[in-house]
C-alpha cells in the first residue's frame, strides 16, 4: 500500500544519489518560482514570463540529444558533477543580477537558458546512472522513489521560495539554490566507482541517431512521450501563477500555487504501493493525462484561491500516477548501454510539453484572460490526449512484463 524504501536500505550508493538530488531539487524549485515571479514583477507580462517556457526550449531540444549520448559514452558520474558546477554557477550569477538596483531581465532569460543546457547533461546521467545503483525489480520502486523526491520539492520548494521572496528578496532565494547545489556535488562525489559501461561508445550523431532510432521503433516508448506532450502543450499554467497570486496574497500565494499540483502528487506517491499491482501500463497513462486535463479546466473556473489549490492537487495527483508509469515503462523496456540517450529523449518529451504550455498560456492570457487560457487549454488537453491514445492502440494495450522475485 505505502511507498517502497527497500532501495534506499538495500543500496548505499543510490542512497547517495538520492538524497543529494533530493537537497538539489529542492533549491532548484526554490529558483522555478522565483524566476518567473521576478521576470512578472519587472516586466507585469504574463506573455514575458510564457516567453521563459521558449527560451529554455531550444537548449533542451538540443542538449537532451547529446547530453544523452554524453552519458552512455563517459563517466556518468563525472557528467553529473560538473553539470551540477555548471548549474550552481548560474544560479550565482542570478543571484548577483538580482542584487542589481535595476536587474537585468536579458540576463535572467541567458541564465535559465545556460541551465536548461547543463540540465540537457544533468538528467540523462543521473537516470542512467540510478539504473545502474538497483536491481531490476527495484525499478517500479526507484519510479515511485523519484516521484517523491520530485513531489517533495515541488511542495516545500516554491513555498519556501515564496516565503523568501516576500520577506528578503529573489537573491536570498538564488543563494540557498546555491547551497543546494554544492551538497549534491558532494553527495555524488562519495559514491564508489560504478559499474562500467555495458558497451563501448563513442560521442558521435550516429550514436545519437542509435537512440532516436530505437526510441521510435518501440511503441510503449512513442506513447509515453506523445500522451506526456499532449497534456503539458495544451494544459501546464504555471506561467500564469503569478497573475493570478496578485489578486490572492502576492509571493507568498505564488509559492503555494507552484506547490499545489505536487502536494496531489506527494499523497498518490505516498499511497502508490498499489501500482506495482498494475499491469496496463499504457492504459494508465492515458486515463491519468485525462483526468490531468478534467482537473486542469476545473482550475479554469475555480472561484476562490482554496478551490483553486484543490484543482492543482488533483492535477497533480493525476500527472503523479502518469509519471510512475511512464517511469516503469522507461525502466522495463531499456538497457543501460543506451539509457543515458534514451533518457535524453524523455527529458525532452516531459520539458518539451511544459515549456511550450507555459509559452500557449502566456500567449492568449495576454490576447484574452487568464480563466480562458486555463480552461480552454484543459479541454483541447482532454481531446488531445483521447486522439493520440486512439492512434496508438499497441501503448493503450501495453503490459508490464517485469515481475518482483518470491
């Protein structure tokens, strides 16, 4: 019934990485609100702040690629380190622009951009490297284990961001980014050596293309990528948070609803004992996008700012039980000599889809209202989602094959 530790007591190593991503990401949610509320507070434009979403798309689209197949050909373990320096950097250097009597808006978007291309690095190590740290019967649990660390994050981060903001200011917020972001250094530094490669690669575009081609030749993993976009395209409103947090408290009611959508996700986390007991995979997905996109138009006609946090739980609840199982899918159907490019490919799939939804939200906030941007994107989410599932009957039909030793 209740989430499974046993990989956190079985594995020293994954323990490591885990707590150390666990301190990391929760700084770097600390930044995910105060980036966005800084640029709405300098420019009052719900479309500049969307404009955040097309900024960080490119660096993804590109550096997902090659971040990937930099994972199955190097140290993963040295990747994911100076990524993280990389990363800390920028978030410094935010920090100093934040100090500035006029910060500089240009900046912002440069910075966050230089870290969505760290991040392109960043991810595709750290989930080849987690595969490698458990056993494979263990993967169901690591999913639900990442869904809470992502969860927890995404709860005390924007909150405590928000908290940060409204009593000292962004650059206070930056700084304990930073701090974060030297524990995970060293908390990855004390892992012992890895596992070698399972096969010897080489950086190059045909190693790259190795991935993209396996990736399209497998439907389950075509169906977690275009249900995942098709939701987050139509239906993420973050972008719009801190338009609508001006009429309900400012900072401090920014911070709650960037939290929101992850305390829905923290209780199906929590309570997710019951999806190893699932085997329709696909079919998961698709009813948990859906039901994303029913909570998502809610939220569009929420009348009140606690009606409102409601809906963004049960979004986040329903994008929860989506990410175990596309987790499951991408663990179960993988090998490790090509996890680092695949992870590439689904980093950019699960971004992709927010990115450009923050950029939709912004966009017809700013031709027409908040309200209608929200509820509008819901229901095209809720059709988009039916239709892409309907033309990939072979994911809806997808089992699990992966079963845990008596």
């Amino acid at each position: 019934m209740f989430i499974d530790l046993t990989p956190l007591k079985r594995h020293r190593d994954f323990r490591l990485l885990y707590i150390g991503q666990m301190v990391s990401f929760l700084g770097s949610m600390i930044s995910y609100v105060a980036i966005p509320y800084q640029v709405y507070e300098l420019t009052k434009s719900n479309w500049m702040v969307g404009l955040l979403g097309a900024v960080q798309l490119a660096p993804i689209l590109f550096f997902g690629l090659v971040g990937g197949s930099v994972a199955d050909s190097m140290d993963r373990k040295k990747v994911l380190i100076f990524s993280e320096a990389f990363m800390a950097l920028c978030v410094l250097g935010l920090a100093l622009n934040s100090l500035l009597a006029a910060p500089n808006i240009y900046m912002i978007y440069v910075l966050t951009a230089l870290m969505q291309a760290a991040n392109g690095f960043h991810r595709p190590a750290m989930d080849a490297m987690t595969q490698k740290l458990v056993d494979p019967h263990e993967y169901a649990a690591i999913s639900a284990l990442g869904s809470f660390r992502s969860s927890f994050g995404h709860i005390a981060g924007p909150a405590l961001g928000g908290l940060l903001i409204a009593s000292l200011g962004a650059a206070y917020a930056y700084a304990i980014d930073f701090l974060t972001f030297a524990i995970a250094i060293v908390s990855v530094a004390l892992i012992n050596r890895l596992p070698p490669l399972d096969a010897k690669n080489t950086l190059s575009l045909t190693h790259i293309m190795e991935g993209v081609r396996y990736a399209f030749a497998r439907p389950e993993l075509i169906g977690t990528y275009v249900i995942d976009i098709a939701a987050m395209t139509f239906a993420f409103p973050t972008a719009l948070f801190p338009a609508m947090a001006q009429e309900w408290g400012g900072a401090t009611a920014a911070g709650l609803l960037f939290s929101a959508m992850s305390i829905g996700s923290l209780i199906v986390t929590i309570f997710s004992g019951w999806t190893a007991k699932v085997r329709r995979h696909g079919a998961a997905v698709v009813i948990a996008a859906t039901l994303w996109g029913v909570a998502i138009v809610a939220l569009g006609f929420a009348p009140n700012f606690y009606l409102a946090l409601f809906c963004l739980a049960l979004a986040g609840g329903a994008d929860m039980v989506s990410g175990i199982f596309r987790g499951a899918i991408w663990n179960e159907t993988i090998p490790n000599h090509m996890r680092g490019r695949l992870s590439g490919i689904e980093m950019i799939s699960y971004m992709s889809g927010p990115l450009i939804g923050n950029a939709r939200a912004g966009w017809v906030a700013s031709a027409a209202t908040v309200s209608f941007s929200i509820w509008t994107g819901g229901v095209i989410c809720i059709f988009a989602v039916l239709i892409s599932a309907a033309m990939l009957p072979a994911f809806w039909r997808y089992q699990s094959s992966a079963r845990a030793p008596r």
